[in-house]
C-alpha cells in the first residue's frame, strides 16, 4: 500500500474522487496536498496561471517536462480542445506508473501520453515517435538545472515555432536562473513573468511565460 507519497496521493484520489471527472481529481489532488502531505504538484495558485495561458494559447499540441503525479497533465488536459494531444516526459519510472493511473482515472488517457525517460534522451526522439512536427507549448517543470539545456535541444531538434509558448514553472522557488536570463535576454523569446506562491504554501514562487520567436 502507499509506502511513497504519490503511492499514497493516488490511494487518496481512487478513494476521494470521481472517476471520469478531471476538474475534480484536481481539486481532490489539491486536498490532499493542502490537508494531508505537502507533495510539488503546480497546485491551485499557480495552477489558475496555467489555465489561463493554456486557454489563451489553446494549443492542439503540448510537450511537459515532468510528469510527476500527473497534476498539470490533467490540468492542462481537460482544458484542451478535443483532438489536442498532451506529450509529457518523466524519467521516475514510480512517478510515471502512479500518473498513468492518475491520467486514466481523470479520463484524460485518449488525450495524455506518459513517456517515461530522460529528457535528453527522450526530446531528439519525439519527431520519429510521435507524428508531431512541432509543439504548440511547453511546460517545464521537471529538474531547475535541465530548464536551459532542454530548451536548447528543443530549438536544434525543431521542435519549436513562431509563437510556440513555453511556460516555466518554479522560476523563484527553487529558481532557474541561468533559464531567466536566457529567455529574458535572448533576441528569440518575448518573456513575462508571474509572480506566484510555492505550492500549497505562502513562500514567493513564479511562472514565466516565454514566447519563441523563431
Ligand atoms: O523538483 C521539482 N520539480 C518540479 N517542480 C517542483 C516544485 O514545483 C517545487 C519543488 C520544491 C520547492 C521548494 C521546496 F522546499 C521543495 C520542493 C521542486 Cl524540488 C520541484
Ligand atoms: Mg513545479
């Protein structure tokens, strides 16, 4: 039974939720994290954000580094139009096998693919796995050091284009610097940042919104 705590936060959701239902695994998911233990899902705060730039982009492709529980997936995913295809990339094989189960229990399972691997192994393959050219937007929430390394291999593997958004998460808390001040001072991305708060707590954290301008 739930040794780890995404083993204990899917035990939560399959007793507390509604199958089917993805706007209540988020607010269960969000419960658990606010009541019972702490875990780095993106959370409500910074998860209004998410929605809103997702809603703005509505992008029929979407590429997440870090899967995690598979909070953001099913956030973003039940907002996307149908047919829209969610790709996200996690190198925890426990994390990605507890995500599986949290995607299919939201029904989000036709719209949201889990590749388990590393990113740098995974990005350079996904032209030849998937029948996407290129990506709509990017959510990176997976390891603060990989943010710039990964948006590099993004740009020399084509997977971005004019008006790609990619969106960061943790910029502040526990912050990517050297990511900051490439996309902030880069003449290829139009960047705005979004003061927030770490999730399920009060301490400053942010999202930044970068645009690729090709
Ligand atoms: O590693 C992370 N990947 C993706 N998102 C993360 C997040 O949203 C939060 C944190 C975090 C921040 C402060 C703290 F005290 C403990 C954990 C981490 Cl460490 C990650
Ligand atoms: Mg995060």
């Amino acid at each position: 039974t739930g040794r780890t705590r995404p083993e204990r936060l899917l035990q939560y959701l399959q007793k507390n939720g509604t199958r089917g239902d993805a706007n209540n695994v988020v607010d269960t998911i969000d419960r658990f994290c606010g009541t019972v233990e702490w875990a780095m899902n993106v959370g409500g705060e910074k998860g209004k954000i998410v929605d809103k730039v997702v809603l703005e982009t509505n992008p029929g492709t979407v590429l997440e580094l870090g899967t995690y529980c598979g909070y953001s997936a099913v956030r973003m995913g039940r907002l996307l139009a149908p047919g829209s295809r969610l790709i996200t990339l996690e190198m925890n094989p426990a994390y990605a096998k507890v995500a599986k189960e949290v995607i299919a229990f939201a029904g989000l399972d036709k719209q949201v693919e889990v590749l388990v691997g590393s990113t740098t192994e995974l990005i350079p393959q996904l032209k030849k796995k998937l029948d996407i050219d290129t990506f709509d937007m990017i959510f990176l929430d997976h390891w603060k050091q990989s943010y710039l390394p990964d948006t590099k291999l993004l740009e020399e593997c084509g997977l971005l284009r004019k008006g790609t958004v990619l969106l960061a998460d943790n910029v502040i808390c526990p912050g990517t610097p050297d990511y900051l001040q490439y996309v902030r001072s880069s003449p290829k991305y139009l960047s705005q940042h979004f003061p927030s708060v770490l999730e399920y707590t009060n301490a400053p954290d942010g999202l930044e919104k970068s645009v690729y301008l090709g």
